[in-house]
C-alpha cells in the first residue's frame, strides 16, 4: 500500500482527533474484519489500494455524525491534516492488530517506491481565505462541498492576489491542486494538504 493511503483516503473525515478511544477502536476492528474478508482478490498493489480504502471508508461512515458533533465540525467541512491524523492512528493499529493487513503489506506493498503524487481539481466560489501557519482558500463547489487549499508555494496568477490574498473571497475560481507532506507549527506535526499549484479565477 502506497505510503499516504491510508491518509488520503480519509482526507475528508477531518477532526483534530478521535475525542473517544472507542470509535477507532471500532473502526479499526471492521477495517481488519473486511480486509480479512477481502484479501484473496487482490492480486496486485492497486487491488490493496482499492481494497484498503473501501474497507476504511465502510467502516468509518457510520461514525461521521459522531465525529462532526464532537469536534463541533460541520461534515461537509472536514478535511485535511485531522484525515491524516485519522489514518495514520488506524494504520498504526492495523499493524499491530491485523495480521491480514500486515500480510497484504509485506505481499504488494514496494516500500522502495516513491510515494505516487495526488492531484486533483475543484472548482467553486472562494468562502474564506484564512492565515495560519499558511494561506489557506475554502472553496465551496456546486454541491456544497467545501475544500481547504493551502496557498505554499507560486502558481500561475499568484502575483495579482499576493499582496492582500483576502480580494479572492467571493470569486469563482478553478483550481488546480496536488496532496504535499507539510510541517505544522501549531501541532508540531507533519500533515498532509491540498497544495494549490494553479489559479484561474473566472
């Protein structure tokens, strides 16, 4: 399984952290059970991935609505580095729990590879642009899906918003974006974003 799998598939279950043991606990044992249940079709790296993130996503659903009111985080606004958090928490039980996990890992999974870059686009009207450690844009899509994107670096069109990012809240922009591995001050911690690389606003 590719090195952020099972953080990235849990970008959008957000939170800054499991408030009570027993929901990764739980979790973590259905995620082992479909595993278990699934391992005799995977026959290649990609099957694992696919397999991994339909098992996580199965069993942690049910627990959104726990998640949301606990940290006090709207569901359509998790994402992020609490994904990151989320996975690498399960992953860590897995190993140690799981042994078909452990077996799938050590049967597909090339350590030696690099870990495979993930890109992506959105498209949407810019809600907030916040500073933390970062610049970050909320864009709200059409289906009301907010993303969180982390202005780090330059990209085409930078120049006309740098001196006072706040002129993109309101304006319809597409964006495209790659997942990138950054350090963040307030927890410490290396987490997992949605890095913009280009800009268009329409």
């Amino acid at each position: 399984m590719k090195k952020y799998i099972l953080s990235i598939i849990l970008a959008g279950f957000a939170s800054s952290a499991f408030t009570q043991k027993n929901y990764l606990d739980k979790v973590t044992d259905s995620t082992c059970k479909c595993l278990e249940a699934g391992k005799a079709k995977v026959k290649s790296e990609a099957d694992l991935d696919k397999l991994g993130e339909n098992c996580i996503l199965k069993a942690a659903t049910p627990y959104l609505d726990s998640f949301s009111r606990d940290e006090n985080v709207k569901i359509e606004d998790l994402d992020g580095e609490i994904g990151n958090k989320i996975g690498q928490k399960i992953g860590m039980k897995l190993v140690t729990n799981c042994p078909a996990f452990v077996e799938l890992i050590a049967t597909f999974s090339n350590s030696q590879d690099e870990p495979e870059v993930v890109t992506g686009k959105t498209s949407g009207t810019v809600t907030a642009v916040t500073t933390s450690d970062h610049i970050f844009l909320s864009i709200k899509e059409a289906s009301g899906k907010i993303t969180r994107l982390a202005w780090i670096e330059y990209f085409p069109g930078a120049d006309e918003y740098k001196s006072n990012p706040a002129l993109l809240k309101g304006k319809q922009v597409e964006v495209e974006w790659k997942q990138s591995e950054i350090y963040n001050i307030a927890n410490k911690d290396f987490a997992i974003v949605k890095v913009i690389s280009k800009l268009r606003v329409k």
